[in-house]
C-alpha cells in the first residue's frame, strides 16, 4: 500500500477560489479569474500555488513548485542547524567529599563548562547522611564560588528527596 503526501499547499487545479490576486516574476501583479491565471501559469510552464489562503482574495503566485518545496526544505534545514543543542554534563558529590576529590571533579566541571555544556553538580545522600545536608549546600557553594569566572548559577542548591542538585551554566565569551 502506498501513501500518497498531501501537498501543503494548493497548486493548479485544486484551488477553490473564483477570484485570486496574482503575484511572481515575469507577469502583471493584480486580481485574476482563476481561469486566467491558470492559462498564464500553463503559458510559462509553471505551476499556480496559493500562497496565502486566508486572504481577500486569496495569494497565488507563479512558480516552479518542486523548486519551491525544495528551497523550503533547504531554509528550514539551516535554522535547524543553527539552533543550539544544550549539552548537560554531571558531576556527583557525596557529603563528606575530601579535598583531593573535590578538586579532581572541579577540573572535570571547568572542562566541561569551557567546552560549552551546562552542568549539574549534586550531592547524593545515603542512608542516614542525609543529617549532613549543610555540609553538602556548603560544598556546592563553594564549587559556585570556584567557578564563578567560567560560569554562573542558574539554580541554587535545592534538595530534591536524596539529592541536592545546582544548575551552573557557561558565560558567554
């Protein structure tokens, strides 16, 4: 079985519209009966593609329409290239991280904020260290403190049931 694509747009013969207000190169800009724009289409050997339905009359213009799908596609693949993809990089801590530690995951975090990602730091409580959770905010705080030049806070230490867990993203250059 196959499926056949409905076109976004009305082209030719499928469009309803009696009246059209005629647009492109190479031709007179104004309203049409829709016989006769699609007589001049049909001369250029281009398509008629209602542009804007909702008008008063409705948009046609005078086009290659493959071309004009393709051209489409093409925009719409660049803006999607440019759109930014957010990269979140995890650094884990437990409460009584010493500081040998604590300065081995701090590398790692400068790394990855200067590569561009965005970081979640956290401390992960187990069991009955959950009694520490000062100690855990205060080493989050500090690490938000090493990195200040390279990144900033974007969500304070914030404990989410064994977890307390602080956003920090890269600074613009």
């Amino acid at each position: 079985m196959r499926i056949i694509k409905e076109n976004p747009h009305k082209i030719n013969e499928k469009i309803t519209a009696h009246e059209i207000r005629l647009v492109g190169d190479n031709i007179d800009v104004g309203v049409y009966q829709l016989p006769k724009a699609l007589a001049i289409s049909e001369e250029l050997g281009l398509d008629l593609v209602e542009i804007s339905p909702k008008a008063s009359p409705p948009v046609c213009k005078i086009l290659d329409y493959k071309k004009f799908l393709y051209e489409q596609k093409k925009r719409e693949k660049a803006l999607k290239s440019k759109a930014t993809k957010v990269v979140i990089k995890e650094i884990r801590f437990g409460p009584q991280t010493d500081e040998h530690d604590y300065e081995f995951k701090k590398k790692h975090a400068e790394k990855f904020l200067k590569d561009g990602a965005k970081l979640k730091a956290f401390v992960f409580f187990k069991g009955r260290s959950i009694v520490f959770k000062e100690q855990g905010q205060i080493l989050l705080l500090r690490l938000a403190q090493d990195l200040e030049e390279i990144g900033k806070v974007e969500q304070m230490p914030q404990l989410e049931g064994k977890r307390m867990i602080m956003f920090i993203t890269p600074k613009k250059k």
